[in-house]
C-alpha cells in the first residue's frame, strides 16, 4: 500500500513502535472486507466516527452497516496515506485518500468516487474517523438532479 509522505514525517513515524500510515491502511483493508470485528482491534474504545452527512457513529459494524445499505458492495482504491508532521506516541493525524468503486444497490457499477478519510490516533489505537466522499453527488446525477 502506497505511504505519500516528505522523508522528514517517514523518518519521524519510523521512531514511532508503529507506522500510522500502515495501521489505518490496514484497519480499512480489514474494514473494506467488511471484518468489523477484526477491524476493532485498530480501534479505542472511546471511537468516534463522523460519516459523510454528519453521520455519527461508535463501532466499524456501524460503518460496514451504513454501507451494506447504501451499496450493493463498496471498495477503497487507496491513492495515498499521509501522516501529519509532528506524529507521536500520544497522537497522529493520518489522511487516507483515493476512490471507491462498486456496485449501487440497483446493481449499476461505478467507480472513480473520490473520498478522503481523516483519522486521529491516541497511543497506537483510532479514536476518531471523519468520512468524506462524492457518493451523494453521483446519486443526484444518477437521479437527473445535477451535472457532473
């Protein structure tokens, strides 16, 4: 998986006893299966995740939920993971960003949906997720709304 990152911020995560960027592209690899549970051990139990929308939730079943019922399936195509400057034990912002592709629940494929992901991480666990993605724009031009 693809770490977009200066030098200067890959030397200072390496000093880390974790990578960030390796542990939430593996928390959405195992996420995007979906294994919500295997994807808990990524996570505090203090979680909180805000999905495009404003959607809040507290546990990755709630997010492989959301998107059983927004999608027939839905994959990440990650195109880069960047930890903020100034990582450390007690804190690491990490973006993830790429596209999505699947299948709409009427059984339409689609892909190339941006997104990007903003995760915060405490002491080598996730504590908070912000979701944004194009899905809601592609549905308005789906349903004749607006142009893409």
């Amino acid at each position: 998986m693809m770490h977009d990152a200066p030098s200067s911020i890959n030397a200072q995560a390496t000093a880390l006893p974790y990578d960030p960027a390796a542990l939430v592209d593996e928390y959405l690899r195992v996420l995007m299966i979906p294994d919500p549970t295997a994807a808990r051990r990524f996570v505090s139990p203090e979680l909180k995740i805000r999905f495009t929308g404003g959607r809040e939730m507290s546990d990755p079943a709630q997010c492989a939920a959301f998107n059983a019922g927004r999608y027939g399936w839905v994959k990440k195509r990650f195109e880069g993971t960047e930890v903020v400057a100034g990582a450390s034990l007690e804190q690491a912002i990490v973006y993830n960003r790429g596209t999505l592709y699947g299948v709409w629940p009427d059984g339409q494929a689609f892909e190339g949906n941006r997104y990007v992901d903003r995760y915060v991480i405490r002491h080598g666990l996730i504590v908070q997720m912000d979701v944004w993605n194009d899905s809601a724009e592609r549905l308005l031009a789906r349903a004749g709304l607006v142009e893409l």
